[in-house]
C-alpha cells in the first residue's frame, strides 16, 4: 500500500463524513498526522480540485472534481444507465418513487431513484447506502446470490433499524425463500417506520444478480393489506424488461415466473 | 441563525414566572392547553423543521408535523367533554391516520400509549403524568427501536423524562418537573448534531449525518417547550378563574 495516497483517501473521508469545513489542524489531530505533512496532501489535493479552501476561514472542504468523479461512477454504472427509462415508467404507472440499487458488501447502493409523481418535495437518496437485510432492494438481490456469499451475509451484522427489521437468522432465510417463490421482495417498515418497499431482482446475460428495482413509499399505500397487486405486476415487470435489456434471456431469468 | 448545523430553538427560552403558586395537578384543560400550544408552535417552526429535514432526511417532517396538528386540533376541539386520557387518544389517532413518514406513526404511537396509560382519570399528579410519558418512550421505542445516541427523537425524549423524574424525587413540582424536561429536551436536541444517525432515512447517509440536527429529536424538544409553557398558562387561568378549579391534588 502507499502511504502516502492512503492518507490523501483519509483525508477526503474526514472532509466528507460532515458538513463543518476543517482547519490544518484539525485534520492533523484528527489523523494523528505532522500539519506539515497534512498541508502537503492538501495542496496536491487542492491542485486536482479534490478538495477547496475557504478562502475567509482558510480552512479545507471538498473539491469540484469529486462531484465529477462521483458523476463518473454513477455513469460508469452499466445498470443506471439502463434502468433510467425503466425506472421512469415503473413510478409513472405505479405512482411512487422509484429506487435502482446494488449490492456493496452488507449494503444496498441506491444508484438510481425516481421521484414520486405528484409534485411534492423529496430529497434526491442516490447515494444512500441501506443494510440489505432491512430493504426489499437488499433482499430481492441476496435472494439469487450463491449459497456461500449468501451465508456470509445472514452470518455477518444484521442491525436492527426498527421494531419490525428481521435480525433472526431463520426468518430472514424464509423471507429470502419467498422472494424466489415470488419474484418480488417485500419490505414492511423494515429499515423506516411507515415505509415500505417492493423490489424484484435484476439479472444479466449470464442470469446473475446485478442490482435490484422496485417501488418504495408509506406501507399504506404499498402494502394496503398485503402488497398491493398492481404495485407487485409493475415491479415485475419492470425487472423483467430490464433484465432483458441486461442481456438476460428467457430462459437464463430464475424466479420471475416466466 | 438558520444554517442547517445550527441549534435554533426559537422556543427554547424560559417562559417568565406567571406566579408563585405551584399547579400540581393536570386536567382536561391543561391537556388542551398543551396540544394548541404544540400546534402554534409547529405552525411557527414547520419550515424551520423542514429544513432541518431536508439536510438528512426527506423534507417532510415539518409539513407532516403540522398537518397531523392541525387535523389534532379540529378533532379535539369537537370532542366537548373528554378526560386527559381520551384527549390524548383521540389525538394518537388522528396522528396515525393522517401523518405519513416516520412522524405519524411514532407520534401517533406515543400519544395512544400516554393516553392509555392515564385511562380515563379525570385529573392527576406530576407522578401520574410521569408514567404516562414513560408509556410513550417505551411505545416510540417498541415501534423504532431508537436508543440514546442513535440521533432521533429518543435523544430528547428519553433525557426529558428521566429530568423530570429527577426534579419530582428531589421534592420538585410539575412546574420544575417540565421546566427540568424542557431544558433536559432542548440539550437532548442539541446533542444529536454531532451524532452519526444509526436509525431512520438519515442513517442512510453514514457519516454523512454528522454536523446536522436531528428533526425529530427537534420536534419532540418543541412539545416539551409547550408543556411547560401549557402548565403555566393553566395555573395563571386558575388564578384568573378564582381557584373555582381546584389547584392542587395528587
């Protein structure tokens, strides 16, 4: 590893863990680094625009490239970039917000979300990084995964996000088994008191997992008394669309009924 | 003072001492008192909640709060005669039925638990009131599973209550004990800002939570301001009525 590029990454975490700009010395302290060392990785930093400095505080924030960087990643992302028209109709017909994600480790990266039809205001979550365990997107995704890498997500930490997330280790393999007897993964105030989600796997050429899509919104709407019919039919057959689009021939699509 | 980092607690100042004599009981009255006062406040702070909101969460806890509220009230106010209890149930309720996101639930959930916790005793002491907020800690906790530290409502709720017990077993009043659960609120409130959210939308974004108020935690310290200021008010009409109501009980 070189050291020295871990501590420039070190240093764009801490400027990126909270919105309070950082002085030298804070950072130093921070990462128990030589301010003289830490102002050398700054200005590198600062010459790529990777990080800014305020110029009446002189203190550290992050730069303009990163959000260019992140813009890059998202459209490095082979499943946003075709999930994007999808995604659009999904919350048309179904009348709720929309989200894509991947599976990174223990957690769902949602890389693409729609809003809500209906002119409110809601917050852009791309970028929110959810516990699989606590979402349908996370569930509809590790119910197609090997066995082993399966496993090694029901062993590791499983936090409880609410009264009602599945923390037990037999009642999440039973809600994994229902998603393959489904197609759809159902989520109930799991990860956030009165939201729910339904979610159906997406799959590519191969018929492996690469994310998930499905619809997330208030449990009464989405899952009036069980999940609501239509809402199941569009996610469905918005996965299956996909998935086609991902290379994923009829025959190579587990689970999806067809 | 509305960056999204900053504490503004607009409501946060001590209410001027109305008289010297203590109220030591809550009724019917007190509690109506109570919810207009959360509702004048939530009418004042919605976009100020909203804010808050929109920085870790999906802008909606203030328009939320205040619709529930405001649906509160009108049903309250039909409801003519009503014990504390019934008050409270009724507004859980509407809470519930008419508030979407996490706040209507959790709220709804609190209120019904307070108000069946008092069943329907007609007036009742600071010890009384206590276990009826304990009700709701342990409702708002069944249904989250928040504990102190996790940067929700709890951090307000919980340091609140165990203020007020405090002030109550070291010979204090109601007066003291919601004076002690509004500062106890309000510093609860205040400590959630460099809090990492392990719960809720804003636990979505990791340390990215970091350096913003919780909303929740904001609101529940916005109800305690109105309960104080709710049990003076009541003990200043009393005054006003002639002790025609009674101003003390257990």
């Amino acid at each position: 590893m070189i050291q020295s590029v871990g501590r420039a990454a070190r240093i764009l975490k801490a400027l990126g863990s909270e919105s309070a700009r950082l002085g030298v010395t804070e950072l130093a302290e921070r990462l128990g680094l030589a301010k003289a060392t830490v102002y050398g990785l700054l200005r590198t930093l600062e010459a790529h625009q990777l990080v800014e400095q305020d110029l009446e505080t002189g203190k550290y924030r992050l730069g303009p490239a990163l959000l260019q960087l992140g813009n890059a990643f998202l459209d490095n992302n082979e499943l946003r970039a075709r999930s994007l028209l999808w995604a659009e109709t999904l919350a048309g017909r179904a009348r709720e917000a929309v989200h894509v994600g991947v599976l990174y480790g223990a957690n769902v990266l949602l890389v693409h979300h729609v809003f809500r039809p209906d002119n409110s205001l809601q917050i852009l979550q791309v970028g929110a990084s959810i516990p699989w365990h606590a979402c349908a997107l996370g569930k509809a995704s590790v119910a197609y995964l090997e066995p082993e890498a399966r496993a090694e997500l029901l062993a590791g930490p499983l936090p409880r996000l609410t009264g009602r997330t599945l923390t037990a280790r037999p009642a999440l393999e039973a809600a994994l088994a229902a998603v393959v007897e489904t197609g759809v993964a159902v989520e109930d105030q799991e990860a956030i008191v009165g939201e729910a989600g339904i979610a159906a796997a997406l799959f590519d050429h191969r018929g492996a997992v690469v994310g998930a899509i499905g619809l997330a919104g208030p449990v009464e709407r989405l899952l009036p008394h069980g999940p609501a019919t239509e809402a199941v039919t569009a996610v469905k057959e918005a996965a299956r669309g996909l998935s086609r689009e991902l290379g994923a021939g009829r025959p190579a699509l587990p689970g999806t009924g067809a | 003072m509305m960056g999204t980092t900053a504490a503004a607690v607009p409501w946060g100042r001590l209410m001027p001492e109305a008289g010297r004599e203590a109220a030591r009981i809550v009724d019917s009255a007190c509690v109506r008192l109570w919810l207009g006062e959360v509702a004048a406040r939530l009418e004042a702070e919605r976009d100020f909640l909203t804010q808050l909101d929109a920085a870790i969460g999906d802008a909606d806890h203030g328009v939320n709060m205040h619709r529930g509220f405001t649906a509160v009230m009108a049903r309250v106010s039909a409801v003519e005669e009503a014990t504390p209890g019934q008050l409270l149930r009724v507004a859980g309720r509407t809470f519930v039925s008419t508030v979407g996101g996490a706040a209507g639930p959790l709220y709804g959930t609190a209120f019904l638990a307070a108000g069946g916790a008092l069943g329907d005793t007609e007036r009742f002491g600071p010890r009384v009131l206590l276990d009826a907020l304990r009700a709701s800690l342990e409702g708002v906790q069944r249904v989250g599973a928040a504990s102190v530290g996790d940067k929700t409502m709890v951090d307000a709720l919980s340091p609140a209550l165990d203020a007020y017990e405090l002030e109550l077993r070291v010979g204090g009043s109601l007066e003291t004990a919601v004076n002690g659960a509004r500062e106890a609120a309000v510093a609860g409130m205040r400590a959630t800002i460099p809090l990492q959210a392990r719960k809720g939308r804003a636990s979505y974004l990791g340390p990215r939570s970091v350096g913003h108020q919780d909303p929740g935690a904001t609101s529940t310290a916005l109800m305690f301001a109105a309960l104080e200021q709710a049990v003076i008010a009541d003990r200043s009409q009393r005054f006003a009525a002639g002790a025609r109501r009674p101003v003390s009980g257990s």
